[in-house]
C-alpha cells in the first residue's frame, strides 16, 4: 500500500497543482460537512471529490476504492450499532431478539452518519492520493503547525508501512509453511504473528533511534521544501 499512494500521489494529473487551493478544498468542504447537518451536502460533497478524484486527476477507480475500504467498514460497523441501539420511538423493524430493533431515529442517525463519514473520507482520499507527502508537511510547515507533530507525522507515515511490510513478509512465510491449512492451525499461526510482529515492531522503533541519533538528531527533521507550480 505505501509504494501504491507514493506512486499514485506523485503520477496523476492534480500532483503539480497548487497545493494550497487543494488543501482549502478538502479542509473546507470537510468542515462544512462536519458542521452542517445537510444530507445532501454530504452526497454533493463526496460526489464532486470522486470526480476530482476520478475524472481529473485520473486515478484508477480500483486505487481510489482501495483507499477508501477500510475506513469505510469502520464506518458501516459503527453505523450498523447506531441502527440497531440508538435512537427513540416506535420500532419500524423488531427483530425480536432482547427488544433490539431500528426506530425511525436510529435509521435517519445511522444514514446521516454514514454519509457524513463517506464524504469525510472522500475528502482525506482527494488530498492523500492528489498530493505528495512532501508537499503536505510542507503546507503543515507554512501554517505553522508545531515542529513536533510535524516531525511525529513524518515518523508515524514511514513506520505504518514498514508495519505493514513487516506484517506482510511473516506472513507469507507461514502460507509458504502451510500454516493457514486448518482452523487450529490458523489460530497458532494468527497468535505466533502478532507476538513476532510486537517484538518486531519494538526492534524497529529501536534501530530507527539509533538511525536518528548517528545523524545527530536535535528534535528536528528538515522537510524538503517541493518545487511545484504556482
């Protein structure tokens, strides 16, 4: 995933664009779909950013689905809580287990949610996938957002993927062993990779210290400042 959102940041056709129009459009339709509670605002806004998305910049639909996948279950699993337990009112659907069942309330909460969440993440996918990492830190830089986070984003974006990378490479290891064979065997073999990937994770964070202290590191990364058009 990491080499498929550098590539795709730096190839389409919004990369060279100036960062801070892209910047205002994303955070401000974000903010407004966060503030106002307009449902179709929220559809309008997530329509008009896969057209960004989709039709100028020209990222394939499969990358901009993949992008969106996992916040999106997160979303469907929080909206289907909100369905089935909150909300007040007459039931519209009773599933008769324990009195659980969808009110008209829960239903228009669970959609509205939904949607806003849709066009939240619609708009995190325009900026990642349109802009460089380099050009965001930049623009985090220029608005004078502490050194610190800046430098605890950077660190977190580059130890995320080698989590995953890691995460990936131990367990092709064990399908090559067989070790997804059955269901007792998937379970060791689920436990045996976390535990490893926890040592791992620690080993990493400790070489990167020791990366970052042979530098001569003094509480501050420099970020490349881009060259782009105006």
């Amino acid at each position: 995933m990491k080499f498929d959102i550098d590539y795709i940041a730096h190839n389409n056709r919004l990369s060279d664009f100036n960062l801070y129009v892209k910047v205002i459009v994303a955070i401000g339709l974000m903010v407004a779909t966060l503030i106002l509670d307009n449902l179709t605002l929220d559809i309008a806004v997530f329509v008009l950013m896969a057209i960004l998305v989709l039709g100028v910049a020209r990222i394939s639909l499969k990358s901009y689905i993949k992008f969106l996948t996992i916040p999106i279950v997160f979303a469907v699993i929080t909206c289907l809580f909100l369905l089935f337990f909150f909300g007040h009112g007459e039931l519209i659907y009773d599933t008769g287990l324990w009195g659980i069942g969808i009110t008209q309330s829960s239903l228009d909460l669970a959609v509205k949610t939904f949607c806003r969440c849709f066009a939240c993440f619609s708009c995190l996918g325009f900026l990642t996938l349109t802009t460089p990492i380099a050009d965001i830190l930049q623009c985090l830089h220029m608005i004078k957002v502490p050194v610190i986070f800046i430098d605890i984003a950077l660190l977190m974006y580059n130890t995320i993927f080698i989590f995953l990378d890691q995460l990936n490479t131990m367990r092709n290891a064990q399908e090559t062993r067989l070790g997804y064979m059955g269901s007792k065997s998937t379970y060791k073999s689920l436990g045996m990779l976390f535990s490893n990937l926890f040592f791992r994770s620690l080993d990493k964070s400790e070489t990167l210290q020791c990366s970052l202290d042979s530098r001569c590191y003094q509480g501050y990364l420099p970020v490349y400042k881009p060259n782009r058009r105006k």
